[in-house]
C-alpha cells in the first residue's frame, strides 16, 4: 500500500475536523500545546504528521485516529484514451483492465457487407444513437436507440451501421464464461407450505 497518499490526505482532514469543531489553531495550540506555526504546517502539508503530533491533536478535537488516516477515496475518473479501430472510435469506460470491460462506441457510416467474426467472450449492447445492424449467426437485425443485445461471441457476429449514418453504442464486454447478473428487485419470499 502507498501511504503518500494517505499522508497527503491528513492534511485536509485535519483542518476540516478543526473546522467542524470550530477551533481555531490558537485554541488547539493551547489545548496540545503544539505551536501554531506547526500546525499550521500540518494543515497546509508542509510538515509530515507524526504520531507524537497527531495524537494530542485528535484528542484535543475529539475525533479517531482511523478518521485521520483512512485510504483517500480514488480519482474515479477513466482516463484511458480512445481507440480508433478503422473510422469507428472505442472509448474504454472502466479503468480496470481484465474482467468486465465497457466502452462507448461510435461506429462509422459504412456501407459495407457483414464480415462476421468469433472470439472468446460474451457482449452487451445498448443502441445510444443511430440505427445498429447487428449480425449475429444467420439473423441480420437492424437495432434503434434504447435497444440492447447480448450474445456469446463465439458465435459469428459483426457490428455496423443499418442505415449509413454513424451508430453510437455502449458496449460492455466480458470474458468466456462471465455473465451480468442484473436483479430489478430484491427476490420475492414465497411461504413454505
């Protein structure tokens, strides 16, 4: 584990806590007796904490030692760049590589005959926009906006535009053998007789 980061993020919490409490760092220096200057030092990351500050520190402001230095929340943002594969584009919407895949495609106005393709995995796909034409084994479907698709694709299966124009998809892509479990409501309880 990395504990910059969890250092870095001490210094936030420190001053919010101080904040929340509505002591000033004259008032918490005369309660720890730890000097303004350092505390200021402390808020403002530029001094490392230290068990022999923070612990009058946390005592003084009546908050844990484990609200101080939990893992900070991670950036959440996806920052892998988009792939362009011909004249369509794919952008990764999960940062993890392996396992459940997302992306956001848009697929080229083509006028190009289905040339199907298999490999190992199982996709899902939403129609965010256009018309999709989905080859799938001997069915030629043409798809609109909000309808969604998923099928093992180890069987012949190719992607493109019904009608011309670019298609704009949600893709979700998985491994062999891994499925979506997705569950409206929770079960319904049925009585034993």
């Amino acid at each position: 584990m990395d504990i910059e980061p969890v250092i870095a993020s001490v210094a936030a919490r420190l001053k919010a806590a101080r904040n929340e409490k509505d002591v000033t760092l004259a008032k918490l220096s005369r309660t720890t007796g730890i000097s303004v200057s350092t505390l200021s030092r402390l808020e403002s990351g530029q001094r490392k904490p230290s068990l022999e500050l923070l612990v009058p520190i946390v005592r003084a402001l009546g908050v844990s030692m484990d609200e101080l230095l939990k893992e900070p929340v991670a950036d959440p943002r996806v920052r892998r760049g988009a792939v362009r594969r011909g004249e369509s584009t794919f952008t990764p919407l999960s940062a993890r590589a392996g396992g459940l895949q997302a992306y956001r495609a848009v697929l080229a106005a083509t006028k190009t005959e289905p040339e199907q393709k298999t490999h190992e995995g199982f996709e899902w796909v939403y129609v965010l926009s256009g018309q999709l034409r989905l080859a799938l084994a001997e069915h030629d479907i043409v798809m609109a906006h909000g309808e969604a698709a998923e099928f093992d694709t180890r069987v012949p299966h190719w992607l493109g535009s019904a009608d011309g124009n670019p298609v704009e998809l949600l893709i979700l892509f998985g491994p062999q053998g891994e499925r979506m479990h997705v569950r409206a409501g929770p079960a319904k309880r049925t009585k034993a007789p």
